[in-house]
C-alpha cells in the first residue's frame, strides 16, 4: 500500500492472530488468517532469531506485508538488541519500529527523561540510515507510563534538534480513568506527577490533545479498553498478581469466555479517543501517523486465561477503525481534504 499524506493504513500484531494463549498457531497460520480476513493491511512484529526467513516465507505466500516492528527493552542492557531489531525491520520493509524502555536502567536505576532524549537519537540517527522510524510507545510498566513525561522528554528531543516520535496506545490511558486499584499503584510507584483527570479525552487539555497538538504521534495500537477496566482475574503474573486489566473484549464474549459483564458502551471512552485521533489526522497537514495496529493479545495484562478469541476481536476491531476513518474523512472541511 503506498502511503500518502493523510492516508492510513490498518494492521495487526502477530501476536493478536491467535484464538487465546492456549492455542498459539504457527507463524504461517497466523499470516494466513490475516490474509483471508480481507481487511488487514499489515503485520507488526519484531521476530525472534530464528524466525526471520519464516516470516519473510510466510509474508510473501499470503501477500501480507510486515510494515511495523515492536518490542520492549532495558537501558544498559537491551541496546545491541534494539539494534538488530531496527536492522531486522528494515529486512522485512518495516517502516517503523515500535520501541518499549523500562523504567529502570540495568542497574536497577531510574531512567531520567534526558537518558530517555538522549537515547531516543540514537535510535532516529539510527532509523534515518536504515529508513525505519523509532516510535517511543506509551505503555504500561515502562517510563512512559508516568505520562507528564511524555512532553517533557519531547521538549528535551526538540532542543536537542529533532522531533521526538511516539506510538499512542490509549488503551493504557483509558483503563486508569476512575480506576482506584490503578491511582493506588500509581502512588506508590511514585507516578504522581500526572492528572489523571486529563486522561478523559473530554478534559479540556486531554494529554491526547497536548500529543497531537505538538505532532508526536506517528504510529497507534488500537486495543479497547474501558474506564475502571476489571483486572484480569484469570491469569497471574510470577509474583502472584493478577493480570492489570488492560484490554476490554470488543466483541461480546460468549457465555463462560470472560470473568466479568460485557457491556458495548463501556467502549465509548476508548472509540472517542480513536475517534479524535483520526479527526485530527485527517485535517491536519503535516500529520505524521501513517498506520495503526489492532492489538487485542492474549498475556497476562490482557486477555490471558480468558476464552475469548483475541484474533475475532481483532478483526471486529478492524471493521469498526475503517468505518471511523472513513466518517472522519467524510467529515472533514472540503478545504482540508485536498492532499
């Protein structure tokens, strides 16, 4: 698909093409289910060692291109791996390669917002040579979960001489809001620098409009979540923990596939933050985000444990982002729409 200012284009993780984390196909099947759903662009995934010329078969026999790489890393540890990753993508014909950076270095430190500028151009001098754009993700358990430090890092990018880059996850946002289990957390790691308020995208200045506004956005994962998401009672972390609670079925769940009731407008939330996301990119000139994954997966945070097929709800998810951007499209100034 060849991009154009203001065109998008619609994909899925590797990991959301499987039924549930107890039934993972092969790389091939998963490929092959993306292509006959009809409606799947793209594949994002960083593959493993090992598994590069199984997915280079497995995207050149079903015709789905990979167009995004994405993975999680420790500073002082992780950089020779994120590396080869931006270095893998660009063998697949990534164009992006979605980045996750812990909240503590090797050492066990916290990583400072100049650490997380300074090495964010490290990874642009890099992804310039190799053509693969780095996209810092806002994510839980890693820096950017603290999401005051969202601007300040990329005010610090911006006097360094670039422009920082993120990948918006607004699942992560959504699921806190009215969440007394994760105001609770977050005290008492210390993130209390943000509004949680401000998560509500109908807060007069939304951290979504403040990321949009300075045109940091360009790449998006689109995985529901709803206000006071439930934890995920079904699956549990090493440590004894339940699940965080971080992804909402889309679909409704069949009888005995989900721990809690299933509510569609629960959803509302979720699709106003997508909604505006692509309002503002379909009548802003200059916007940089060019494509968005479905990311319904089956892990612990998410859907572990849970009877529901994460590669439905994926495929739903997808039908419903068309529709809105092409709403989002249609409703755009006449004046705008020229590209």
């Amino acid at each position: 698909m060849t991009m154009t200012e203001n065109s998008l284009a619609f994909g899925v993780t590797l990991n959301g093409l499987a039924y549930s984390d107890r039934e993972i196909p092969s790389i091939d099947t998963r490929f092959r289910i993306a292509r006959q759903a009809g409606i799947v662009d793209y594949i994002e995934y960083s593959p493993r060692p090992g598994e590069i010329d199984e997915v280079l078969l497995a995207s050149e026999r079903h015709g789905i291109p990979v167009r995004a790489g994405s993975l999680f890393y420790t500073l002082g540890r992780d950089e020779p791996l994120l590396e080869w990753n931006m270095r893998v993508s660009r063998q697949l014909g990534a164009e992006v390669q979605n980045i996750q950076i812990a909240p503590m270095d090797a050492s066990g430190a916290p990583v400072s917002d100049e650490a997380i500028a300074r090495y964010f151009l490290v990874c642009a001098e890099l992804g310039s040579l190799l053509d693969v754009v780095p996209a810092f993700e806002i994510h839980i358990n890693m820096w950017s979960e603290a999401f005051d430090r969202i601007m300040r890092v990329a005010e610090l990018v911006d006097r360094l001489g670039a422009q920082f880059n993120i990948t918006l996850d607004h699942s992560h946002c959504v699921f806190k809001v009215d969440n007394a289990r994760e105001a609770a957390l977050d005290k008492a790691n210390g993130r209390t620098g943000f509004d949680h308020a401000r998560l509500d995208p109908s807060h007069p200045n939304s951290y979504y409009d403040e990321w949009l506004s300075a045109g940091l956005v360009v790449h998006a994962h689109a995985r529901a979540a709803a206000p006071d998401n439930p934890a995920n009672i079904l699956a549990r972390h090493p440590n004894g923990s339940f699940g965080r609670g971080v992804q909402y079925p889309f679909i409704e769940p069949r009888k005995g596939e989900w721990h809690s009731p299933w509510d569609e407008r629960r959803l509302d939330m979720w699709k106003a933050v997508t909604n505006k996301l692509f309002a503002h990119h379909a009548s802003t000139p200059g916007s940089r985000l060019r494509r968005i994954s479905a990311e319904f997966i089956p892990f612990v945070d998410y859907g572990a444990g849970s009877g529901y097929s994460v590669s439905e709800n994926n495929m739903a998810c997808i039908k419903w982002l068309r529709t809105s951007w092409s709403a989002a499209l249609a409703a755009r100034d006449p004046a705008e729409a020229k590209t």
